[in-house]
C-alpha cells in the first residue's frame, strides 16, 4: 500500500504538517488511515493534487470556506471551479482598491494642507438637475432622485412600500451630508451609519427594501456610498466610466467569467440583487470611496430604468453634447422612453464648476463664506 507519513506528503504538497493537521480537523484534507494505536496520520499519493491545490489557494489569501468549494467543485466540473476563483478574485480586487482609495485619502490627510488644495475646497461648486419619471410600462414610480449642494442621490424601490424606502435611505443620508464634517473618514463613517439606520427603518415596511447611490460633497472631494444596482458615471475628458459595482448575480457571474456583458442583459436573474437595504437583521455594507472633484467633471447617477433601456453610446454622447444640466435630464428620459420605457427612471446629472470670486469680508466665516458662494453659484448663467 502506497502511503505517505504527514511529514513526507508536507513536503511533497508544499504544506507543513501543522496545516494538514489543521484541515483534517475541518474536514478539508482528512488523511486516508490513522493508526488507532500511535495516532500518525498517513495520506494516499493520489491526495497530493487536492493537497497542492490548497496550498495555492491558501496563497492568494482564500478562505478556508471558499477553498472546501472550490476543491469539491474541481474534480466533477475543473471549469466552475475556475469560474469561482476568478469571482474570488474579482472580489479580492474591488475590495483592495476600495482599500487603495483609502489608504491615499488617509494620507492626504495627514499631510499639511497646501495653500492650492486650500483654495480648491473653497473654490468648486456643482451645477446640479434631478428627475424621476413613471416610464411607459409601471403603473407607480418607486424611484427617487434628489440633488442639492451637498448630496446627490438615486434610489430604486422595490415591493409594495418601494418608494417609502427609497425615501427613508436618501433621508438618512441629509444629516451627515448637511453637517459637512470637516473630515472626510469622519464623513464615511457617518455616512455607514446612516445607512445602518436606514435600513432598521426600512425593516418596518412589510418586505419592501430599496437600492441607494449618492455622492456627498466635502470640499474638494466627493464621498461615494453605493449599495445595489443604481449606477454613478463620470464623463471626464471626454470619456464616461462608470464608478460603482453592480451587486447583483448577473454582475457576479460576469465577475466569475461565466457571463459575457451581451448575455446579462437578456439574463433571467439580471434584477436580482445580492445587497440591498431591505430591513435583514444584518445591514449589507454599503461600497464606501473618496473622489477627488475636478472642475469640468460631468457625473450622472441613475437607475436600471435609463442604462437598461437606453445604450451607453447613446447616454455618453447626451452627457457629451447636451450643456444644461436640466435639459441633459429630459434628454436621457425621453432616451429612455424612446426605448419603450419598460422601468421607473432616476436620473442626477451633476457638474463640478469653479465658483465664481466675489470677494468677502474681513473676517467672515468658512460658513459665510459657502452661502455667499451658492448664491453666486445661483446667479450664474446656467444656474443649478
């Protein structure tokens, strides 16, 4: 019978015999025969290749959870064994940017302010339109879409009280982006609150939940918090990128490879989410980020009712020729019910514009100071 000591198949499998005995007791890699009266383990040479694959995984930092599927799934099916490493790492790197994000915020802001980076909290300002529609399809319109100097945000509803929730989750979100705090990890941390609170108060609307992106301004930065499949894009420079993540299966299966972006759009599951707020007992974490506002930035959030329906070419081109923020709302709606108008439609366009100097007085405060900006911002041609 052709065995191997624990001591032999570590070597051969690249693992020590202090892991083998580990994953024996989580039923990972039980060895073949272990003598009742010494206790020595002793594995067969035909284990080394679920050994080796182990020890890969356990390289690239997978979870002992994700590592027992993925060696289930190998021998029967090698392909969606491959698929879920994949969707784990795509996992890995959306967390580790949002994590890169961090680390730069974090840095900036122990370094001393700049008297440029001064002037460019105080000098920005936003050009700002918001709209929902009905569409064609819906008897009700469960989304909202709300846009001021501070907080730009969409949400789409779902179940009987979809609206309610959908107004419940943008509400949160008024006090921490009114109150500005002058820290801009005080204000993601203030803004996971406000989720968390939302989304206790959605729990009492009998099965109903919502999706919720907004962008909360804090000088020059605006603070990200995203959680479902409402979307924000950035035109800039000409070019449109989409800046949120979509958590919903259909996304995750093309995470995985096991899904081409042509396929989810006719997909059967392609509204099915994977995080909301819908009252659980546990909240699901909202994506948090930072971004750096820069004078030109054109930004739309919106709901599946308008990037469903409506081509990326299309918007991008709308968002690209279409000055006034109102009017590139009404375009990208009526875009949308050109398509039929089969959703609700949320839709914020948003431009990042430098306030105009006017001047203030000896003395006056950072909060005078922002008033007498909006109402310049206000008189401006264009407007909000």
């Amino acid at each position: 019978m052709d065995r191997l000591t624990i001591g032999a198949f570590a070597r051969a499998s690249r693992l020590t015999a202090k892991a083998l005995r580990r994953y024996d007791e989580l039923g990972l890699l039980p060895p073949a025969h272990v003598d009742p009266y010494t206790g020595y383990r002793y594995y067969e040479r035909s284990q080394l290749e679920r050994a080796r694959l182990v020890a890969w995984l356990r390289r690239i930092g997978m979870p002992i959870a994700g590592i027992h599927e993925i060696c289930d799934l190998h021998e029967p099916d090698p392909a969606a064994a491959a698929r879920a490493v994949r969707a784990h790492w795509a996992r890995v790197e959306a967390e580790t940017a949002a994590r890169r994000d961090l680390a730069h915020f974090l840095a900036d802001q122990l370094s001393p302010p700049s008297g440029k980076e001064t002037d460019a909290m105080t000098s920005l300002g936003i050009r700002y339109a918001a709209r929902t529609d009905r569409g064609i399809v819906r008897t009700a319109n469960n989304d909202l879409a709300h846009a001021d100097s501070r907080l730009l945000a969409v949400a789409d509803g779902f179940g009987d009280l979809g609206a309610s929730a959908g107004a419940a989750a943008i509400e949160a979100l008024k006090e921490p982006a009114g109150s500005a705090p002058p820290r801009a990890g005080d204000l993601l941390n203030a803004l996971e609150d406000a989720v968390a609170r939302a989304n206790s108060a959605i729990g009492a609307l009998d099965g109903s939940g919502t999706t919720l992106t907004a962008l909360v301004r804090t000088g020059s930065r605006l603070a990200l918090v995203h959680i479902g499949d409402t979307r924000v894009q950035l035109l800039r420079d000409g070019l449109l990128s989409r800046i949120t993540h979509d958590h919903t299966v259909v996304q995750s299966m093309i995470d995985a490879g096991s899904l081409t972006v042509e396929e989810a759009a006719s997909h059967p599951q392609r509204t099915l989410l994977l995080k909301a707020l819908d009252g659980g007992e546990h909240t699901s974490r909202p994506d948090l980020r930072l971004y750096e506002a820069r004078p030109g930035d054109r930004y739309l959030l919106c709901s599946d009712g308008l990037f469903t329906a409506v081509a990326e070419e299309r918007i991008h081109h709308t968002l690209a020729t279409v000055a006034d923020p109102d009017e590139t709302v009404n375009a990208l709606i009526a875009l949308a019910h050109d398509a039929g108008g089969p959703d609700n439609i949320a839709c914020v366009v948003a431009d990042v514009v430098r306030v105009p100097e006017t001047g203030g007085a000896a003395g006056e405060t950072e909060a005078g100071a922002r008033a007498r900006a909006a109402k310049a911002l206000d008189a401006a041609p264009g407007g909000r």
